[in-house]
C-alpha cells in the first residue's frame, strides 16, 4: 500500500496536546483560568473497534476570561465542548462540531449569554453550508463538568431561540476556534505570541476533507447562492 498521505497517530496526538497546552499558557498569563478534565489530552482520542475511525472528545473550562464592556462586578466564563472524528490512515478531519457557552456571572448567579456551535461534516448535510455557526441558546450538558470545578447553576430553560440561523464561516475547527478565542478576549500582545508558538503546529494537525467542496466549486452557478458554501445543495 502507498504511504502517500498516510499520517502517524502520534502526530496527531501530541499536535493537539501542544495546542490545548499553547492555549492554557496564553490565558493564565493574563491571569484568566483554564480548566481542562483530569485524563490526558493524548487520552481523548478514542478509535474505532469496527472501522478506521477516530473520535476525540474533550472540554475546556475557561474561567474569569476578560471581555470588553463587562459591567463591574461580574466575571465571563466560556465553556468549549469538542467532537471530532477523523478517517484513517490520512487522519484527515470527517467531522468538527465545537459548541461554545459564555456566561455572564455575577454573585451567586449565572446566565448564558450566547451559545455557538460550529459545525463541519466533510460531504455536506441538506440545507447546511458545509462550515457553518449556528446561533442558539443551547446549554452544555456533561457530567464532567463538575469535577473540572463548573458548579454555576444554570437552569435548562425551555429553548427560546425561535429562529435557525446557521452562519456560513471559514473551516472552523478547534485550533480555529481556539485562536479566535485568544483573540477576542486575551490581548493583541499575547494573541501574537500565542499565533507564533502554534505555528509550527499547523502542518501536524488534522485538515477537514474538501473533496465534496471541491466537486461542488466545479458546477456552474444556475441561481444566486454562495458558491463556495452552498454550491453541494442541488
């Protein structure tokens, strides 16, 4: 069998270990907690017994993280749930879905602010863009939760969001999630910083399969919609 575009597990592994540890450094810099789950990072990668798929499942627990315009007195924190699954022996990304809660804490109480999921699946879903956000106000339910020090009580609330709005974005996976997060709420010294450690680990990671992507740009456009999202709907 051809090695071409065979990729090792170790590799994988250890790239996303080093981007979670990237992470965790450049937010308790600025003095902003990063709770992770007691199991190694390397040790969330689960593979398949039937098939030649991988799935890696992890939480991140982001705790007192600055946010511009916060009123006094209350603190953000952003709890990051993280799916993905990979095909191998490419390892290439089949699916991503990184749901994202940040919450307003003030005193004893909590309230979610905004929800977001981001979602990939590499051969499209109906009336999906193939990368996209949807806007919600889904709480993250895990039973981990708890012993990573997450004891805000949230109540589930009959869901709200009336309307489905799913967002066409760039390929929004965990390493890109985790750098608009550095981004957004960190600090442009340390978002600088934070992009050059991470940056030799960009060729190890996981790359999301484009070839439905790919098939879907080469189909002439027949009526106004997004080519490069929407184009695989037809």
């Amino acid at each position: 069998m051809s090695t071409k575009g065979v990729r090792k597990a170790s590799e994988i592994r250890s790239a996303y270990e080093q981007l979670i540890q990237q992470f965790r450094i450049v937010g308790e810099s600025v003095n902003c907690e990063v709770v992770l789950p007691s199991r190694p990072v390397q040790a969330s990668f689960t593979e398949s017994r039937s098939d030649a798929s991988v799935a890696f499942k992890t939480l991140l627990y982001l705790r007192g993280w600055r946010c511009r315009h916060l009123a006094s007195g209350k603190r953000l924190d952003i709890v990051i749930k993280v799916e993905e699954a990979f095909l191998k022996p490419s390892w290439c990304l089949t699916k991503s879905r990184v749901v994202l809660n940040y919450i307003i804490v003030s005193n004893s109480s909590a309230k979610l602010a905004q929800s977001l999921r981001y979602d990939f699946v590499d051969n499209g879903q109906p009336d999906h863009p193939f990368f996209h956000v949807h806007l919600s106000d889904e709480i993250i339910q895990d039973d981990e939760l708890p012993s990573m020090g997450f004891r805000l009580g949230l109540a589930v609330q009959p869901n709200e969001c009336r309307v489905t709005t799913r967002i066409p974005t760039p390929d929004m996976t965990l390493a890109s999630v985790l750098y608009c997060v550095v981004a957004d709420h960190v600090g442009a010294g340390q978002f600088r910083e934070f992009a050059e450690k991470v940056h030799s680990i960009q060729d190890r990671l996981s790359h999301p399969g484009f070839e439905a992507l790919k098939q879907s740009l080469k189909i002439p456009l027949k009526h106004f919609k997004s080519s490069h999202w929407f184009a695989h709907m037809r």
